[in-house]
C-alpha cells in the first residue's frame, strides 16, 4: 500500500494521516467547501475538493470518493467512524473496485449492523446475552407472554437501531401494547425496518467495551476493555482504560467473549464488541461496532499499540504482528471529548469563531485535534473539536493530569465541554468509581457545574490574597 485515502474529516482524518506517514504511506484528503482551510486538508499529501458542505453532498459521496481515488491511484480507503465508516454497501464498492476497504468486509458490516442478525450469527458460541427474544416480533400478544414470563420492566429494540436509536422502556403489563406499537411504527419510519424485540431492561448497568483486533489468516485477539458509562443521551463524553471494576478473570472472560463475537462473522480489522455490566457483574453482549471508534486512544496508550497501524498492516493481508500473549496493560488513560457544545446550556451546539485555541502539552497529555485557532466551527458536522486524552501510572495521576490539561485549554469564541469534564473529574462518584450509565442523568445539572466554578473561584481568589500577603512581607523586609 503506498498511498491511501481518508475519507472524513477532523481529528480523526488527521489521526489516520499521521499513522500512514509515520509508515512511508501518502495520503489524500477529501473535503467540502467550507472544509476548504481545514488542518486535515492541509496535513495531506494531496487534497480533492468533493462537494458541498452537506455530508449527503461530501463526505457521503461513496461513488464520488471511489472515482477520486481511482483518478489519484490509491490503494486504500479508510474511512474513519461515522461517515461511510459502517457502510456495508460502500465497502463492498471499494472492493469492486480493487481498493482496499481498511476495514472488516462487507459480511460483517451487514451482520452486525442488524441486532437481530447480529444475535443469530453469535448463537452457538455461549455468549451470554441479556434475556429477551431472539427473532423479530409478529405477534404482540405472544410477545406480551414472553414479556410477562421475563419480567417488568424490559425493553423493546429496533433491529436496525444501535447506539442508543430506537429503545423504548416498557415497565408495566398495561402499557405493552401501546408501546409496542409506537416502537413498530418509530423503527419503520426511522430504519425503514419495524423489525423489533425484547429485552430485560438492566436498570443500572455499566458500558464496557471490548476492543478486538483480527486479521485474515483467522487470528483474533482482544486489546483490553474501554469503560464508557459517563454518557449523556447516549453520546459519550468521558471514556478510560481500564475500567476501576473488572478483574483479571472477569476481563478475561469478557475479552474471550468478545473473541467470539469477531469469529462469528469473520471479523477483519478493528471493532470493537460492547457490553452491559449489571450490578452482579454478570455482562452481556449488546452489539458489535465495525469501525475504529471514537475513544480507540485509551486503548492504543494502555495496550501500548498503533491501532491504525494494525488495521493498515491488516488490510494489506499480513499477519497480526502480537499475539494475545504480548499484551498487557500498562498505566492508566483518560478521554474527554471536547465538544463545541455549552454545558450550561442543554449541551446546546455552541458553533462560531475559534478567537482563541491553544492546545495543552506535556507529559501524559495527548490532544486529537482537527481544528486551529481563526477557524469557524462549521454547522454541517459533528461537533467534536478535539478528544483531550491523559495518561499515568494510575487513574488518580491520568484524573489530576487531565484537571491540569483541561485548565491548559484555552478556548475562546464558542462553549465547550470542557468545564463538564472538570466536573466529572472532581465528582466524588467519578473518583471513586462508583458509578453506572445514568452518572450524567443523576449527578449533573447546570448549577452543579456553577457552584463548582464558583467555588473555584473562591479558592483562586484565596490562593491571589495569599500570594499578595506574601509578596508585602518580602517586599516590606528591606523597609524594616
Ligand atoms: C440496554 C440497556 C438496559 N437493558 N439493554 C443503549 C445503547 C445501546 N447500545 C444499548 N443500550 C442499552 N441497552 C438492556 N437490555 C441500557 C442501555 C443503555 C445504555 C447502554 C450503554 C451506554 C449507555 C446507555 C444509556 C442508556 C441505556
């Protein structure tokens, strides 16, 4: 492979591009209008202009991005997450096409992209799975039965969904029906799929994911969990490695388990398969991501690994370089998702000016970043400016570092979440790690995070009249 194409934009883009440098590969960017001035586009070895700033008018483009590409004599495709990144159609194109897809193949995409498909393909391999149906739902009143024998409350699933898209809470016999009816039409008009089933609902659970690497000569290993419980409305804002609650043994069975799950629709590449943790410990599988996700860096610091690097020499037919037995995990990570969004307002999108954007340095501090200071956020994307990422021997130090990294941030012009990770960071059930998925729900509130700034600024003004008391007595020394 000696030239490939990313086919997103933003840190990921960037985050990509230096991998590929740092293996003697070239690069090309995409990008669309108002990207025009972007660091990615400017990181690159070459640059294509593919459309407008709508992404159905850009970065969506499959058909244009693979013409670009043949024009250009790339070898490989990646595309990130988000994006065409879960596009089973589009990765089957890039193969049609003779480049490479740096990513799983197009079986596996569509598997997993279908709950339902996903829980057949894994029948067979003892992977423990929340109780619930296993085939899409026809007949409301048996389903009711089954519901009943399960146990109120549970929760109905679109089968298309994920991520959080298409749940619905049912927690009494009464309100069933009506439920399941709303559940039916929201999945067909959202997926185009009112396939559905039910789950027990696990009330206070933990997100654990496991991240899996596999390449195409059948070896599969696990790179550790990623804990993923600080979320709001199902868009994470803080994620570690290792999470403060598994053991060796239960990461072990849960790293086999996810093993499984990338063998039973031939994996390729780096996925990652998550779970629910109740508060017995027991887990269960919930689906399997095929992409490189968000928050592979906490994974990346703690396993010691280049992730991208692995999915390039994975793409190009070689052999995984580590065997499960290499690894093991050292230290501890944090990341927090800068989003341009204002915490004190609903997490409202905070678009606008970067007046001001320095970025914190040091040791134990890595920024994923895709935009500089004088730069407009554009309306058109995701929001996510950068993912702040710290590590340390230990959780207390990689905490401490990313309450200095974050007070190192200098943004000015637009809302972000980082005073949110301030909170999280200095929040006792953070700490602790005591804490499940409704963390955010129970703990956060506009005027928590107020009173946090203004006690704050207590303590700095504290800290000024300390320092000023002291700068008088030695200045007042000579005098004497
Ligand atoms: C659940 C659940 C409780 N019980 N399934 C949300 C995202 C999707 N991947 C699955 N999700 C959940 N499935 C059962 N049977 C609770 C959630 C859930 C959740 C999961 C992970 C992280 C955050 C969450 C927030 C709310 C609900």
């Amino acid at each position: 492979m000696k030239k490939i194409l990313v086919a997103n934009r933003g840190e990921i883009a960037i985050r990509v591009m230096r991998t590929a440098q740092k293996m003697g590969i070239k690069t090309v960017a995409v990008y669309s209008t108002v990207d025009r001035n972007s660091p990615h586009v400017k990181f690159a070895d070459e640059a294509v202009l593919i459309g407008e700033a709508p992404s159905n008018q850009s970065y969506l483009l499959g058909e244009k991005i693979i013409e670009v590409a043949k024009s250009l004599h790339v070898d490989g495709i990646h595309p990130g997450y988000g994006f065409l990144s879960e596009n089973a159609d589009f990765a089957e194109l890039c193969e049609k096409n003779n480049i490479v897809f740096i990513g799983p193949k197009s079986h596996a995409i569509r598997v997993m992209g279908s709950k339902l498909a996903a829980k057949e393909a894994v029948k067979g391999y003892d992977i423990p799975m929340v109780p619930g149906t296993d085939e899409a739902i026809t007949d409301i009143s048996e389903a009711k039965t089954i519901a009943k024998t399960i146990g109120f409350p549970i929760l109905i699933k679109a089968s298309a969904g994920g991520g959080g898209k298409g749940m619905r809470i049912v927690d009494t016999e009464a309100e069933f029906e009506s439920q399941m009816n709303r559940a039916i039409s929201e999945a067909v008009n959202a997926f185009g799929d009112g396939s559905v089933f039910i789950e027990k609902y696990v009330g206070s659970p933990r997100h654990i994911e496991i991240q899996v690497m596999a390449d195409t000569h059948g070896n599969v290993i696990h790179l550790f969990e990623r804990e993923c419980s600080i979320q709001r409305r199902h868009q994470k804002v803080v994620e570690e490695a290792p999470s403060v609650v598994l053991t060796p043994e239960l990461r072990e069975q849960m790293g086999q388990a996810a093993i499984k799950v990338a063998k039973a629709c031939d994996y390729v590449g780096a996925g990652t398969v998550e779970f629910l943790l109740d508060e017995y410990k027991n887990f269960y599988f919930l689906e399997m991501n095929t992409r490189l996700q968000v928050e592979h860096p906490v994974s990346e610091i703690i396993a010691n690994v280049d992730l991208v690097e692995l999915q390039i020499q994975v793409a190009r037919g070689e052999m995984l370089p580590i065997k499960q037995s290499d690894l093991k995990i050292t230290g501890h990570a944090l990341e927090l998702r800068v989003y341009a969004e204002d915490p004190l307002n609903d997490f409202l999108p905070s678009v606008g000016h970067l007046e001001v954007y320095k970025l914190p340095e040091g040791t134990g501090i890595r920024v994923d970043n895709g935009f500089e200071q004088g730069m407009d956020v554009p309306i058109y994307y995701d929001p996510m400016l950068a993912k702040l990422i710290t590590y340390g021997k230990t959780r207390e130090e990689a905490i401490q570092l990313m309450l200095k990294a974050i007070a190192d941030y200098q943004v000015k012009g637009i809302e972000t979440t980082l005073p949110f990770g301030t909170f999280v960071c200095q929040h006792e059930a953070f700490t602790s790690g005591d804490f499940d998925t409704h963390f955010v729900k129970k703990h956060y509130s506009p005027e928590a995070l107020k009173d946090e700034a203004e006690h704050e600024a207590k303590i700095a003004a504290l800290v000024a009249v300390k320092q000023y008391l002291e700068d008088q007595k030695l200045l007042r020394i000579p005098t004497n």
